[in-house]
C-alpha cells in the first residue's frame, strides 16, 4: 500500500489515504479495500455558516493543471431531487475530455466535473418518497461529483448497501450501469458467445470482464500491461492480449481457431475499427464506447454488408432522465444482488483526495490504474468498513 497523503497539525485529527499499486495487482484481492478517514464536522454542520462549498473548479480548458480546489455555490435540490454529502467520487474518462472543453454537461446539470457520488441524503425536495436525511445513497448523476455536495434525481438513487464502504459504492455506478447498457441491452450477448473487451483494465473493461463472463460468455481482452492481463484473468477473462506487443486481430483469429467473436466493446474509435469488424462473426455486434484514439475514418461497408453486422454507438450522459431512470433499474434488477453478495466486485485501484483532482487526472491519463480511480472529499466522516459480503 501507499500512503498518498498524510496531514497532520497539533491538535487536528489525521487524513489517511491510501492506493494498492498496479505492480502488486496478482496479490490484491479485488473484494477487499480498507480506507480510513476522520473529520471534526459534518458538511451540514459546516456549510450552516457558508453558503459556499469545495469543489474542484477549472480554470480553463486544458491539461490537469487547471483543475484547482476551491469555492462553488452549494446546489439547491429541485423537487425530485436528493442534496447529497458527498463522501466519494471517481473519475471517468469523459471527465478528461470534458476538461479539455468536450463532452459538455446536459442544459441544466452542473459544470463541475464528476458523474457519480456515494454520500448521505442532506435534504430534499417536496416530492421525493422513501428517503430520509441521513440515508447512504450512491448513484449516477449528470455533473458536479468533484464537490461537497451534489443533486441526483430520486428515482435513480440507490441506497448503499450494508458493509458497503463509501468508496466500494462510488466505484460501482458508471462502470456497471456502462457495461450492462451495452454488452446486453444494445448487445445482446448471451451464454456460449464470445465478446473482446478492449482496455479490460480500465473501470468498465473490468466490469464487463466480469458480468460477460458472469453470463457464461468467454472473454478476451486487451490491455497495454501483463498485469493488467493478469487481473483481468483473475476477474473472469479467457485470455488477454497486450495491444503494445501483439496484433489483436491474429491473436483473436489463434484463440477462437479463425472463427471470431460474436461481439466486441471498443473505447479506441477510429484506429480500431477496420480490425474490430475483421474479428467479428457474421451477425456480430460492435459496441462503440468510446473515441479515445479519434472519431474519424474509413469504412468497408462490404465488410458490414456480407458479415450483417451492426454498428452500435452509445453515450450515457446525454440520454433522457426517463431513459437514465430505466438504466438504473435494469441495473439494479439484474446485478446489484450479485455485488450485494459479494459475487462481483468493483475493482479500485486508486484513492485521491479531491484537492489532488489534478493529480489523478495525470494518473488516469498516463493508463495507471487497473479499475477505479476515486476522489475523497475532505469533509467526509470516518468510513473503515471492511469491503466484501
């Protein structure tokens, strides 16, 4: 383990945090992550005389450098909506682009960087049922994770689960809500098919690693490192290929005897696609994810045509609250009692404070981590709670 920052002052109480180093990934057990963290006040209690909170605020559009801690108006809940103390967030690639000045938040959600939280119901508005304050809540939201304090529509909150640690519930949202959408509602993947998972270190890769092989599916992956592999194996993968030092393409075409995969998730875009559609099966599904490596290019529509093939793009944040509300649901419906149980495990890799949001986009951008990395907010109450069933 490795402390990332220690504090202390006379009389003060002591921040730990604490981060398991890629290099030591064959020896992590994935289920368990301790993390402590004591504070003298509660955010209400804070906030009574301070109309502001802390949050990460850009200075601009660009690399980390921009992002800084300091003051934001503290967001008011509309109607629907629960104000959450929130105790962790995670990072998301598309807060990196959205740094860089793309990917803007929907009309209405906050310009503040983050897209999930996991914290305790502060108020709410007239028409929320079946939440109190106090409540432990974690959810996906549209903007403003990186603060004390954020808003999420009721019916997409979900309460946190006992023995479940802050972190543990923050690191579940966006990578689980991500996979499922796309590898079975878009990409109906069913028992006995195969499905390539590119980036299978990255948050969702390691989600999809283990709901596609949950579902009985054989699973490849990608990854740039043999730790990565190595993880992803333990997590339910057939195989993997490291992308720096082997072409996918044969290697799938060696490992499925040159019959294919029936589905592939692809975060890269433009450089991958020409090699995705040659691996896919006749009636495969190719599940755009993602654009990291550009958007733009050519394409065989003969290759589409005689394969019958479908191309199948999705992005989470600008869809309907009604159709985010549903997302939700089908994802508690079908995984959220195997998390409970312990059964499937979100992967953390990492723990920042927020002040050092900069340095866990730095982090996050160099393809460190193998799964989350989180955000601690520094006026969160102590969470020690073992992580595990």
């Amino acid at each position: 383990m490795e402390i990332l920052s220690e504090r202390f002052a006379p009389g003060q109480k002591v921040d730990i945090y604490f981060s398991i180093k890629n290099q030591e990934i064959d020896n992590v057990d994935f289920g368990f992550t301790t993390r402590y963290h004591l504070a003298p006040t509660t955010y209400t209690e804070r906030l009574a005389n301070n109309k502001n909170m802390k949050a990460i605020i850009r200075t601009g559009d660009g690399g980390p450098e921009v992002l800084h801690l300091g003051d934001a108006p503290t967001p008011q809940p509309t109607e629907t909506q629960l104000l959450v103390d929130v105790h962790v967030t995670a990072l998301n690639r598309a807060d990196l682009v959205q740094r860089r000045g793309g990917y803007p938040p929907p009309p209405g959600e906050s310009e503040i960087l983050g897209l999930e939280i996991a914290g305790t119901v502060a108020a709410m508005g007239s028409a929320v049922t079946g939440w109190t304050e106090g409540d432990k809540v974690f959810g996906l939201i549209g903007g403003g994770g990186y603060a004390e304090q954020a808003v999420i529509d009721y019916r997409m909150a979900m309460r946190i689960p006992d023995g479940w640690s802050f972190e543990h519930a923050a690191a579940v949202p966006e990578v689980f809500f991500t996979a499922n959408e796309n590898i079975f509602t878009l990409g109906r993947l069913s028992a006995g098919e195969t499905i390539l998972i590119h980036a299978g270190g990255s948050g969702v890769g390691s989600a999809g690693v283990q709901i596609a092989h949950r579902a009985g599916a054989r699973v490849f992956v990608t990854a740039g490192t043999a730790t990565k592999i190595a993880g992803c194996e333990t997590l339910g993968a057939t195989a993997g290929i490291n992308y720096k030092t082997a072409d996918f393409v044969a290697e799938i075409q060696r490992l499925t005897n040159g019959e294919g995969v029936d589905v592939v998730l692809d975060f890269i875009g433009a450089p991958y696609l020409a090699r995705n559609l040659a691996i896919l099966k006749t009636w495969g599904r190719l599940l755009q994810v993602g654009l990291i490596g550009g958007s733009t290019t050519e394409i065989d529509l003969g290759t589409v045509m005689r394969k019958r093939l479908k191309l199948i793009g999705s992005v989470m944040r600008p869809q309907s609250l009604e159709e985010k509300i549903r997302i939700t649901r089908r994802f508690v419906e079908r995984w959220l009692p195997a998390l409970k149980a312990g059964t499937l495990q979100p992967v953390i890799d990492t723990v920042f404070p927020l002040a050092q949001a900069s340095e866990a986009h730095a982090y996050m951008e160099a393809n460190r981590n193998f799964g989350k990395i989180l955000l601690f907010c520094p006026g969160a109450k102590r969470t020690d709670t073992l992580v595990g069933p």
